[in-house]
C-alpha cells in the first residue's frame, strides 16, 4: 500500500470510528432518556447525518454496475426513516460504520506489522571511501558502496561482507529468531540486525531493490488476488441482494404490514459475511509474512488448502543441494590436481550445484583457475568452455556420447559402478578426450521423510521427485524420504512436460524447487513453491509462494494455514445462515421490533467477524 492510500484508509478508519463513538452515544443517551424534549430531532439529524455516506456508497456501487451491501442497507434506511424508525435507522448505520471500521483496521494492522520494520532503516550511515570514514544520510549509498555495520546497528542494504565477522538476526526477513552467523565472501541482507561483531559490506541493492521492500510490495499486492470462495461469496451477496429485495416487495404485497419489511430487511443486510471473508484472507497472509512465508494471494491460500499431488525437485528441496565432491579419478595421464583445474576454470561461470561444489572443492585445495576465454551452458547437460585454447566439457554420460568423445567399456563400467553407490559423477573432457571422472554426494535434508508423513496426514495423496540426476542416486532419495514416484534423468523440459501431462481439473498440484532451474515448473503448477528464497528475487518473482527460510517443514504448516482459513470462511457462512434464519423468524413472529431486529443483526455482525479474526493468532 502507497502512502496515499495508507493516509485514505487512515482517514476512513478515523472517520468511521469517530460515527461509531456518536452512535453509539447517541443511542445510550436515548435509551437513558437523558436527550432534552426535542430529542426526535437530534435523532432525526443524527440519523440522517450517518445514512447520508451510506446512500453515496451505495450510488457509486451503482455507477460501477455493483450490487453493493450499501444498496440493501440504503432501502432500509429509507424504510427507516419513512416510518420514523429513527433508532433502527442509527442501528443501521453503527452496523455499517462498525463494519468499514474493522476492514479498515485489519488493512492497516496488516501492512504496519510488516511496514513497522522500515522504522528501524537508519537515517545515516558508515561508508569507507579512499581510506577515509564519511558519514552520509541513508539516501545517498549506491551500488558499490563499501558500508560500516557496528554491533547493534540495521543494515539498510543488500551485499555481500568484504571484512569483519559478525552474527546477525534476520528475524524481520525469515521470522527465524536464531541468528546466523556471516562472514567474508556471505551475503547480507537489509533490515537485519548485527548482534554481535562488525562488517564492511559491499553494496549490491539499495532502497526499492533490496530484498525486505520488495517482500512489502508483494504482500501489498497479495490482497488483490482474490480467492475463487471470495469470489463465489461476492456473486452470492449480489444475488442474495437482488432475492432479498424481490421477496420484501412481495411480502409487502400480501402483508401491506411496513414494519415487517423493514424488520426482514434490517436482518438480511448481510453486512457481516462481506466483511469477515476477506479479513480471513488478510489474516492468515499477514500471519504467515510475519512468520517468514509470502503467499501471493487468497486464491494460492484456497489452492493450498485443497492439495492432492505435489511435486518436489530433489536437488536443493528434499536435500541440501549443496554437492561436495567425494572423489576425484584422473583418466589419460592426468593428475587430479590437472582435472580439478580445468573443472574449475570450466565451472566459474556457472551457478549449477554441480559447478559451485567445483569451484568451492577446488578453493579448499588453493587450486586456481584462469577464467575461460569461452562459456556455453547447455541447460540440463553440461557445459562447454576453452581454456588455454583447448575445449573443456563438463557434464554426464549422455552429453559426453551426444559429442562423440571416446569412452571405453572399462570407463562406463566404472561410471556405472559410481553412480550405483547413489553418487552423482560428472565427467571431465578436454581437447576431445575423457581426463576425469568426479563423484559428488548430497546430503537428505533431515526434515524430509518427517514432512512428507505431515502432508499425507493432511491429505495429500501423491508426492512425486523429478530430478535430471541418475536413476540410482534417485532411488536412493526416494526410499529415505518416502517418496511414491520418482523419474530420473530429466532435462528441465522433460520435468515441464511431466507437469503438463498431470495437471487436472479435479484437484490442485503443487511443485516444490529451490527456484535455481525451476521457474518454469514453479510458474505452471497450481501452486508454485520456491524454498529459500530470501535473496533471489528470480525465485520469489517466479513462486506463488515464498519460503523465506530453507525449511521444508514450513509446507505442512502452509497446508494448514490453507485448511484453517477455508474451514473459518466455511464456518462464517454457517454462522450468518443460521442467525439470518433465526432472525428472520423472530421477525415473522413480530418478536423483535424494527429497532430489535437492527439490534439483533447489529450484535450477531460480529460474530463472524471475531471468528476470522482468530487468523491472526
């Protein structure tokens, strides 16, 4: 939200409280008979005051072709004050007023929870230019800005530590009240706090960019998608509108008894349910950015709620994604210093799990490489580079057999023997022939086989791995994680067309990936979900949710956020047909008066209204 419309729905949220004081006062003040003699007439100003914002809410609903609550509302206030029923006419309006008032608190509630945290953004800050501390307003850093953090202070950009170690908490980002620890070469983030230690920090993105604004802007944006139960609700109310207004004239016309009308209608503005479904949704998606997740909107939240199928990738989503290289076995005369070079200049460009396992392994032996003076990388398979004017091939089997490069049967039976052991083995060319072999591992993620058993238990019929490594190492993830299907050997298209073929109409699937080589899968799916996202802003433009922390036991709790709030939208619905019949009845049996019936529908408005506020908690 803009601070244009934070200041309108601040007003409207002063203005609708302030009506709200008055009326209320109004009618103590009436029921004490405390009004002097022409008490009639401060109700009939104050009545006609209030109904005034009521009958120009309902005239720009028509304008914009809606049938709006403020439509049933105004012909009842009309029949109100044709019958001189000037405290059903103040019910009315408190009911109304009352209503605007709890919308617009949960709008604002919603956005400062998170907005709040911008007051922490220092208004100067440390940076180091030609040796020298200068200290400038927080406005004027730029990208490359080399930046001074002190113990206590809040990083106002994003960037990576040059000097210093520090442990830093990014409970504003993750929701995670652990700190973590960073160091030379880490990344740092934006309105996270240094509690203990300092660091100069290379900026990389300031102001709008950075990570923690840009995760504002997408929950300000999430309260445009609405939920299709949100919408059937809307279509609903119109209906139910346009029925109720049809049977009062008809009852009129049998009954010709005005406060019998009036009494239906007083019951029927239907004020509570319009009002308490969208605060559900506003709810449960501020509760859950607070705590670390953005959901992108209501109709993700009801997708989530009725997931059959979901699909993960392996790498990086049921394990670390973090390869380490177990073994290096040099081939044609070469040493495995030799092919961990050339693997390594190879894999510089390229931010592949399989290239940064390269590139790290090879900086613990102090191996270094001179870029290449040419990069190609081939999606799923390898890559191509020249170094040292002779071609080096990184990649598996088939890629190495797609280029024609010799392989004896004693290699592929070795290779086979690796990969056996559920290891990953790249190969290593150069000039045309096969120098090395490299087998990595991947660590399971602890909490995978524990949260694939929640999901079940939740309701979710069908979890699938897809994964572009071999069959063995899959199998091996799949059986130690509990997995029902699983396909091996994919490229990113062949995961995409996977997806494509299983995707129905009859329930909702979910694909599940860490957001490096899955946005095409994650922008398919009924609910896309990128794990770790903080700092890729690919992965979070790219998911229909956000996991800010690389927990994976956050999918369960997502699924129940989702139950939950479908199951209090359900409840409400319940709720506001039971009372209505209820009180249409009272009516009928001309138990309740007109100011009655304003006051019975007055008192039950808020029960679901309450019920949805229980999301927040």
């Amino acid at each position: 939200m803009n601070n244009n419309k934070d200041k309108k729905t601040k007003f409207f949220l002063d203005f609708n409280l302030l009506l709200c004081i008055v009326l209320i006062l109004t009618l103590i003040l009436n029921w004490f008979k405390i009004f002097p003699k022409n008490n009639e007439l401060i109700l009939i100003i104050i009545s006609l005051a209030a109904t005034l914002t009521v009958f120009l809410s309902a005239i720009r609903s028509l304008k914009n072709k809606k049938v709006s609550i403020d439509l049933l509302a105004s012909i009842a206030l009309a029949v109100s004050l044709y019958e001189r029923e000037w405290v059903s006419a103040i019910f009315i309006n408190l009911m109304i007023a009352s209503a605007k008032t709890f919308i617009d608190y949960v709008k604002i509630r919603s956005h400062s929870a998170i907005k709040s945290l911008l007051k922490l953004k220092p208004k100067v800050i440390k940076i180091v230019e030609d040796g020298k501390v200068t200290e400038i307003p927080v406005e004027r850093i730029k990208e490359g800005d080399r930046v001074i953090i002190e113990l206590g202070e809040t990083i106002a950009v994003d960037g990576i530590v040059e000097e210093g170690e520090a442990t830093i908490d990014q409970s504003s980002l993750t929701g995670e009240s652990i700190p973590i620890f960073k160091r030379k070469g880490d990344n740092v983030l934006s309105f996270t706090t240094v509690v203990s230690g300092h660091l100069v920090i290379k900026t990389e993105k300031v102001g709008k960019e950075t990570t923690f604004e840009k995760i504002i802007a997408l929950v300000e944006q999430s309260q445009a998608n609405k939920a299709p139960i949100y919408t059937l609700i809307n279509k609903f109310a119109n209906w139910y509108i346009i029925l109720t207004i049809t049977a009062s004239v008809v009852v009129y016309l049998l009954s010709k008894d005005v406060n019998l009308i009036l009494g239906l209608l007083l019951v029927s503005c239907a004020d509570d349910i319009a009002v308490a479904t969208p605060l559900a949704l506003m709810s449960a998606i501020t509760h859950s950015a607070k705590h670390g997740t953005i959901i992108k909107g209501g109709d993700y939240l009801e997708a989530l709620s009725k997931l059959k199928v979901i699909i993960f990738d392996k790498t990086g989503t049921l394990t670390r994604g973090k390869l380490k290289i177990k073994q290096i076995s040099p081939l044609n005369h070469k040493t495995e210093k030799e092919v961990l070079e050339l693997a390594a200049a190879a894999c510089s460009f390229s931010n592949h799990p399989v290239s940064q396992a390269v590139v790290n392994y090879a900086g613990k032996k102090n191996i270094t490489s001179n870029e290449p003076t040419d990069f190609e990388e081939h999606e799923g398979r390898g890559i191509v580079a020249t170094y040292k004017d002779k071609k080096i091939i990184i990649g598996k089997l088939p890629f190495f057999q797609e280029l024609n490069i010799k392989i004896t049967p004693g290699q592929i039976i070795e290779i086979n023997k690796e990969m056996e052991e559920g290891l990953n083995v790249s190969l290593v060319g150069y000039n045309d022939e096969l120098v090395g072999l490299m087998s990595l591992e991947d660590e399971i993620r602890p909490k995978a086989e524990k949260t694939l058993k929640k999901l079940k238990k939740l309701g979710v019929e069908k979890t699938v791995m897809l994964t572009g490594d071999n069959e063995k190492n899959a199998e091996k993830v799949s059986k130690a994680v509990g997995i029902d299907e699983f396909h091996a050997n994919l490229l990113p298209a062949d995961k995409l067309e996977y997806l494509k073929k299983n995707l129905n109409k009859k329930y909702k699937v979910a694909m599940v990936g860490d957001g490096v080589n899955d946005a095409p899968t994650l922008a398919l799916s009924d609910v896309g979900i990128v794990m770790g996202a903080i700092g890729s802003d690919t992965s979070v433009e790219a998911a229909d949710v956000a996991l800010m922390k690389d927990d994976l036991s956050q999918i369960p709790e997502l699924m129940r956020i989702g139950k939950s709030t479908m199951g209090i939208i359900r409840q409400n619905l319940l709720i506001w047909g039971v009372l209505n019949i209820l009180g249409f009845s009272l009516v009928f049996m001309h138990v309740l008066s007109p100011s009655g019936a304003a006051a019975y529908n007055f008192i039950t408005d808020f029960i679901p209204i309450f019920n949805s506020l229980r999301l927040f908690k």
